[in-house]
C-alpha cells in the first residue's frame, strides 16, 4: 500500500508571540503577521464579518454620555472635546475585531489636548521592562513589508512619556499570561471562520472553473521509488487541491497504456454537504462570539425567524447586553477615565444603548442614576427637567420618615387658611431651601421642653396605571418634607408643562401634580421620646397618641372648617385644577 497516499484535514494553529534578542520590540504571529491574518477573516468570512460589525455598534450605543453632565457641564464640554465620535467608533471596532483597541494622546501643556484612534495592527509592544510593564510601542504601516533596513518608530506608553510628545494607550483585557498582546474573545472560533472563508473561495472557484467532485489521480507508467511518489504527491497537491487549486489537468504521454487517468470519486449530495458546513461555521461563530440570538445582529437563520417568540427575544437581548457588550463599555470608559484624570476631570461616563426601551430590564432600577445609564434618557439637562428627567432634581427634597427617633402624635389632611395664618404668627420665609434632615421654621418644643417637628407627606400613598410621573416619584420616595421644600419645589420646573399655559414651574404646595391629580398633602406632627418605640402601625396605640399629645400641649388644627386647597385634590377643584374647563 506505499503506493496509496492520504492527505490528512488541515489544522489550525494559534499566534505565536517570541522575543528576539535582536529586536526591541514582540513579534505577533509566526510571520508578525497575525493582526493581518484577523483582518483577513473579518474580510471574507461573511458570519465574522457580521457579528463583529453588529457587536462594535452594539458597544458605541448612541455615543458616550455622562451621568454627572448636568451638574458639570465644562468637564463634560473638556470630555467631549477629547474623544472624537468617530475615533471611538473606530477604537471600538478594534478591540472587538483585534483583542486591542489604542488611542494617540496628544498634550497640550501637560494637559491631554485630544484622544484619537491608532490603528492597533501598526503597533508591537517594546519588551517589558524588569516590572514587567511595556514603556513603548513602535509604529511600522506594514510589519509584513518590514525589512533589515527599515526603523520602526518608537512612541511612548501612557504614563511613561514626557507629557509632551504623543503616548499610546492600549485598550485590552486581562488574560493571564498574555503580557503583549491580549487574544480576541472569539479565538475558538477561529478555524470556523477560516473554513468559511474557504468553503466561499472553492464554491466560487467550482463554478467558475465546471464544477468537479473528489478526484483520484492514477499514474499508469509505473510505481516509482518512495522518495519520488512524496515528490509527484506533492508536486499534485501543490497544484491542485486546496479552494483555488487548478481545475484542468494537462498530461503528457508516450502511448494510450501508460496515459495518466483521472477518476471521478462522486460526493454523493454534494450541495447538502457545503450547506451543512456552512451552517456548522456560522454555528460555531455565533457560539464563539457569545451572541445569545443571531437576530439581535439582524442575522436570520433557520430556527430563529422574524416571528421568533418576542419574549425569548428579550431575554436574550438581556442576556447579551450583560454579558458580552457592558464588559467591554466599562473596559472602554474605564480608560477613558484614567486619561481624562490627567486633566483633573471626573465623570460618570456610560455609553447610551441602542436597545429598545421595551428591552431594558426597568424593574429592578434602584436609583435614577442607574436608570438614565440603562436607559439612556437623561435624568437633567442644564437648565431644565422634562417627565423623564425630573427625578435627580426631585431626590433632593424631603427626607426619610425616622420612627426609630419620632413618634407620630397627629396627622390630618392639611387646612389652608389656618396653614397660612400659622406662616404669619411665626414669620416662615419662603425662600426655604432644599435640605433634608435640616430644622424647619415650624418644628418647635412643648410646654414640658420636648421637640416636636412638622412635616407633609404625598398622599394618598398610591398610583394608578394612568399616573403621571411625578407622582409615582412622590408615592415611591415615600419621604416626608419640611414646609419650606415644598414651596422650593415650586421654584424648580420638577412637574415642566404642568403649570398655567404650560409654565415649567407652579406651586407644587397648592396645586401638586398638576390638573386633575388624585393626590394631596397631609400635615403630620412627630414627638422626640428617648426610649419609647411604640407600634405606630397598631390601632390599639392611636388613643395613647392622642391622650400624649395632649398632655403636652400640641393642640391639633382646628377641624370645623372645610380644607381648601392644599387638602383638596386637584381633581375635586374647580374645573379640576385647570386653569379653563376642559371639553
């Protein structure tokens, strides 16, 4: 049988990375070639190609903002003036096609003047230094082009420059033992992505050229010696196989008898055979990128239609945002960060998603913070606040009901006229501020020299599916407010288009949430008592509250009159708290 030869399946090969002692800088690849070698995947491999795309678009979102932007516009205007849209774009796309993103920085006085995108692939990593970190990289256009006489220039890392001349910073992951140069996070699916490259090339060639099956080449003139059939096998090989391999062979015989013959091996359902490795390659590829659905990419295959179950959509569109995308935005802002700290600026940056909103995951939001970072809808802008950015402007009202430290001895619905002739006898100003926790011009002690302080809560304590937005705020807060925050509300457009003729600001004291609110303010008055923490929720304990309060002196507002106004809900006033009647 030595005269039978089988050609064994190609195998893949991942990137060398060597130290020479004549070179400064590492090698990437056997040929420094492996960045090209990537590109040229992403190139030709149609599934590569898309995912990586939708991935990239996936992690740039909307662009990056920031959650602090409001209350430090020069630093966000500084920021934005540093990274460029389209060189994040590009650093993006980096990092997710190459393992490695890299920014240029540029001073200014020592000051970082701009942030913009290096092509990753002209760059080598300078040999660490006995610390183990890199100091420099050297820029050369085509390392594959590079010859003995050429001198790659040297830039300088991020930190180890003079502040001055331009540094490089890399944009990478930690894998452990990968000090030069981090692997992409699709490495296993490497080889699929070369098949498919390949599988196109010879499907393209096979049509081109007459299409042919498995070939059994027979030479009739004799067995020659071993060393000589290696010879002609790899001569053949060489010739005619792989996917561009030549489809027409040319002999050259003495006589009929010793002709060379060429015998058809049939692929029996050949086209069934290309579409279940193609298949199999975009399988693979998806599995390797870590895409939970491939419709999340606009990718359609056979088992995920358009009328694939929109749930099991969302989830996947979850799942995929927590695990693949957000790790590499907070990579990417994480080094943002460390080059805008070199300019004394500090913001919470987040990049805006592109998921629809019915997508996000809203329930489990905690603060508004996380809620404009989720949701990419901003909680304020400079110098105003819509429905949806009310809520950072609201969070510094009120306070938290402490019934550890005060017991509860009155509450009732509020009485306008005696509120206003209370303010009188005691000279409350209406400029009060917003601070929580602080002494209110009401709170006061009893004839027995125990405090007592006033506050107003939101009430009732419930929403509706037609609620507006500030008043699922207020009922969620669940806080209570000095008299003097309540007024202040109204000085800030918390409630914009609610007040007359669509102002952004109205009395928020009087009128709440605005036309036709179901809601009001109740008056609730709280004695300090060391060492007595009754059930304030039991019923049994309200006469005793009663019997106390009392005792010492505070004497409830008077009841005989019918509340107006501040007891009322909007509803239940005229025209139901617009300023006309409504159709």
């Amino acid at each position: 049988m030595d005269n039978i030869h089988i050609v064994n399946l190609a195998s893949y090969n991942r990137p060398v990375i060597t130290e020479d002692k004549r070179r400064d800088w590492v090698n990437y690849g056997d040929n420094n070639d492996f960045y090209s070698y990537l590109i040229n995947l992403y190139i030709n491999s149609t599934t590569n190609h898309s995912i990586i795309n939708g991935v990239s678009s996936l992690i740039y979102g909307k662009g990056v903002d920031a959650l602090n932007s409001n209350t430090k516009p020069n630093e966000y205007a500084a920021m934005r003036s540093i990274f460029n849209d389209d060189d994040l774009r590009k650093v993006i796309l980096d990092l997710k096609l190459l393992g490695e993103g890299s920014f240029q920085i540029l001073y200014r006085n020592s000051k970082v003047l701009k942030a913009e995108h290096f092509p990753r692939q002209t760059l080598r990593a300078e040999k660490c230094n006995d610390n183990g970190d890199i100091e420099a990289y050297y820029y050369f256009a085509d390392w594959v082009k590079l010859t003995p006489n050429d001198k790659p220039e040297r830039i300088a890392a991020f930190g180890f420059g003079n502040g001055k001349e331009p540094e490089i910073k890399i944009v990478k992951k930690y894998v452990s033992g990968y000090d030069y140069y981090c692997p992409v996070d699709y490495q296993g699916a490497l080889a699929f992505a070369e098949l498919e490259n390949q599988i196109s090339d010879y499907l393209l060639n096979d049509v081109q050229n007459g299409f042919s099956g498995t070939k059994v080449v027979n030479f009739n003139n004799g067995v020659p010696d071993k060393e000589k059939q290696l010879q002609i096998k790899s001569d053949v090989m060489a010739k005619l196989t792989g996917a561009r391999g030549e489809k027409v062979v040319i002999a050259f015989n003495n006589n009929a008898e010793s002709k060379t013959t060429v015998d058809d091996i049939p692929l029996n359902d050949a086209p069934a055979h290309y579409e279940y490795l193609s298949r199999e390659c975009s399988n693979k590829l998806i599995v390797g990128h870590r895409v939970t659905s491939p419709l999340l990419l606009g990718i359609r295959t056979e088992n995920n239609g358009l009328g694939s179950n929109a749930d099991e959509i969302k989830t996947a569109s979850l799942l995929f945002d927590n695990i693949t995308i957000k790790p590499y935005q907070i990579l990417l802002t994480s080094c943002m960060d460390s080059i805008l700290a070199i300019n004394d600026i500090s913001l919470k940056l987040y990049f805006k998603t592109l998921q629809p909103l019915g997508f996000i995951d809203t329930e489990n939001i905690v603060n508004e913070e996380q809620r404009e970072e989720e949701t990419g809808v901003k909680m304020s802008k400079e110098n105003s606040f819509d429905d949806d950015e009310m809520f950072g402007a609201l969070d510094v009202f009120g306070e938290e009901e402490d019934l550890e430290k005060w017991e509860l001895v009155d509450e009732m619905p509020v009485d306008y006229e005696m509120e206003e002739k209370l303010d009188k006898m005691i000279g409350l100003v209406s400029t009060g501020t917003a601070r929580p926790n602080a002494k209110s011009a009401l709170d006061g002690e009893t004839k027995n020299d125990n405090k007592f302080i006033v506050r107003y809560q939101y009430s009732p304590l419930a929403v509706s599916n037609n609620s507006r937005k500030f008043c699922r705020k207020m009922v969620a807060a669940k806080k209570i407010y000095r008299k003097e925050d309540l007024i202040q509300m109204g000085k800030i457009d918390v409630n914009k288009g609610w007040g007359p003729k669509g102002a952004a600001t109205y009395s928020i004291w009087k009128y709440k949430g605005g036309g036709d609110c179901h809601h009001f303010f109740i008056r609730k008055t709280y004695m300090a008592r060391e060492g007595i923490k009754p059930d304030v929720n039991s019923p049994k304990t309200k006469p005793v509250y009663k019997q106390q309060r009392e005792k010492e002196g505070i004497k409830p507002p008077s009841k005989s009159k019918e509340p107006t106004l501040v007891s009322i809900k909007p509803k239940d006033m005229p025209n139901n708290g617009f300023l006309k009647p409504r159709n």
